[in-house]
C-alpha cells in the first residue's frame, strides 16, 4: 500500500496546532469569575486543595505514561524475535500496584477531609452576618444585624468575616463567587452556610450555580467589597430614609405615578410601598447594575426593563408594565433618584 506523505506531515502539525490551541485557554489572567484567582481564605483553601491533587494525577500519568513507553519500546514484537514468555502472578508487583494508589487516596483524602471542615461555613465570633435569599432570578441579602434589606449587589468590608446565611424562596439555587467563595446550595426551608474572608477591596462577579428555570444563567451576583469607611458610608446610605423629591420635580411626579401602579404591588420602597415579591427599591439608584446584576443600571436599561422585562430575561416574574412617554420617564427619574 502506498503512503501518502501528506497524511503524515499533517498529523503532528495538527496536534501541535490543537496544543497551542488549548494552551491559548491558560494565557488570560483576567478573567473576573476564574477560581484561579482566589481573593478569600475559603477560595485559597479550594484552590490549593485542587493545586494539590492536582500535582498527584499529574505523577500518576507521568509514571503511567513512562512504564507504557518503555513497555512498547523494549517488549514490542520484532520480527524473527522469541515468543514472549507466559507470565502468571507477580506478587510484588501486585503488592506495589494495590499500596500504591491506597498510598495516594491516602494523601489526597486528608487534605479533602480537612477542607471539608474548614469550610463548613462556621465565622468566628463578630463575623458580620448576611443573610441570602434566592429568588427566580434575582438574590436577596439582610443584614439582620445593621436592619439592612438589598438586592444583587453584596457590600462587605474587605477584612472582616463574613457569615453567610442562606435559603431560597422558591426552588434551589447555589450561592457562588468563584473567587471568594462557594458554591453552597440555597434550600427552601432550610439554612446552610458560607463564611469567608477577603482583606482585598475591590469587585467580584458570580453566579447562581444551580439551574433553576429559564433565567438560570441570568442570575449574576456582584459583590463590592470595601474599605472599613467606604463601607459605613455605604451602611449610613442604606439605613436612611429614601430621599423625597422637591416640590413639583419630575421626581415627584414619577414617586405618584409609582404610588399608583402596579409596581406598588411586588416592591418595597419604605414609606411608599411594602411589598415584598421583588427587590427592594428604597435605594436602588445607588445600584450599580438591575435585574440580578445583568444589565447596567442605566435610564436605558430602566426603560427597556420596566417596559418589558421578560423581553431582557427570559420568564422574568415582572410583568411588562403600561407606563409610556413621560410617566416612564418620571418614574425612571424617581428610581434613579432613589441613591
Ligand atoms: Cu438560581 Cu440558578
């Protein structure tokens, strides 16, 4: 049969190419929801269990691999050559292939074990208590102890334990910051908990990591984690009255039509509304982000939300609302008033 010497030089060409390929996959570092880029003493824990098993099954493929080529290198059939001999038994060998990988199971059990415990989600004494609620799609966070209700954004001071506390109210979801924390479901009915700790401020994204329905994967999380100052600051906002609108303002105009609609139906603004179905609007114009951290908090995206949120994501429990023109515009203006 003829060879054909294209076949050949494409091969190793080929496998060169898938290669770089996939090690394209290793070169960003920026990525904002990469496990590898651990921000918390739970993640770090996660991160060096997994470098650490790891670095077993790469010895064990190495071994493994090694004996294979040598196998095929010195006892492959040559031609003219003895027929092999019928081996039956080796005890050692046996003996060796059993210890072995106990040995190993061994080394990566306890580790795992230990981690286990670690991060069973037990804050030392004065963490700062959180309590999250998932809703089809959106989170819920109380800060029992500060008398705090918000939405999709979690502020926590960079420095201090935090105790997560958590449950759903409708099916489960899972509560996951790749690069603090989690993933730990969310149980109707039930509580289970996440304590973790970053002494790094700054903006981690994450994600409900349960499907839940349509939106499953429109269920972002963001969480702002501040210096001790900037997040009092943050806490005095969110404990104050919502602001009232000036006499005549389009603010105002946009607080009435509010207080006429059907929003008042599934919304709590405090002193205006007390509903308890949707997120909490007392202040979400200091949101950075709506509807489960999806889109920019913009007018636009306000607009666009407003007017027809299922159209946005997908089996949005918020209906499309009637408001238009002006009266959309005012109660855009009210919302983003709101800080
Ligand atoms: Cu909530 Cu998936």
């Amino acid at each position: 049969m003829l060879r054909d010497p294209v076949y050949f030089d494409a091969v190793p060409l080929a496998l060169v190419s898938l290669v770089l390929l996939l090690l394209t996959a290793c070169g960003g570092g920026h990525y904002p929801q990469s496990v590898f880029h651990a921000e918390a003493d739970f993640s770090r824990e996660l991160d060096g269990l997994f470098r650490n098993i790891f670095a077993w099954a790469v010895g064990v493929f190495v071994v493994v691999e090694a004996l294979l080529l040598v196998a095929i290198a010195r006892f492959r059939a040559r031609p003219g050559g003895p027929e092999p001999k019928p081996v039956h038994g080796h005890t050692a060998l046996e003996i060796g292939w059993t210890l072995a990988p106990a040995l190993i199971l061994v080394f990566i059990a306890v580790p795992t074990m230990r981690t286990i415990f670690d991060t069973a989600g037990h804050a030392p004494e004065g963490a700062l208590r959180v309590e999250v609620i998932g809703h089809q799609w959106w989170w819920e966070y109380r800060y029992p102890t500060l008398d705090i209700s918000t939405a999709n954004e979690l502020h926590i001071p960079a420095g201090m334990p935090i105790q997560v506390e958590m449950t759903s109210a409708d099916v489960i979801h899972s509560f996951w910051i790749p690069r603090l924390a989690g993933k730990r479901d969310l149980i109707q009915g039930r509580t289970n908990r996440i304590a973790f700790r970053t002494d790094s401020t700054g903006e981690y994204w994450g994600q409900c990591a349960e499907f839940c329905g349509a939106s499953h994967a429109n269920m972002r999380l963001r969480v702002i984690a501040q210096s001790d100052s900037v997040f009092q600051r943050w806490v005095d906002r969110q404990r104050a009255a919502p602001v009232t609108p000036a006499k005549g303002s389009v603010e105002e105009t946009g607080q009435q039509i509010f207080r006429r609609s059907a929003c008042i139906g599934c919304h709590t603004i405090t002193g205006i509304a007390n509903a308890k179905v949707g997120p909490d609007l007392s202040h979400v114009g200091g949101r950075g982000t709506i509807a489960g951290a999806l889109f920019p908090n913009t007018t636009e995206s306000l607009h666009r939300w407003i007017s027809n949120a299922p159209s946005l994501k997908p089996g949005a429990l918020m209906p499309p609302q009637s408001l238009q023109g002006a009266d959309l515009d005012a109660v855009v203006a009210y919302l983003q008033s709101l800080k």
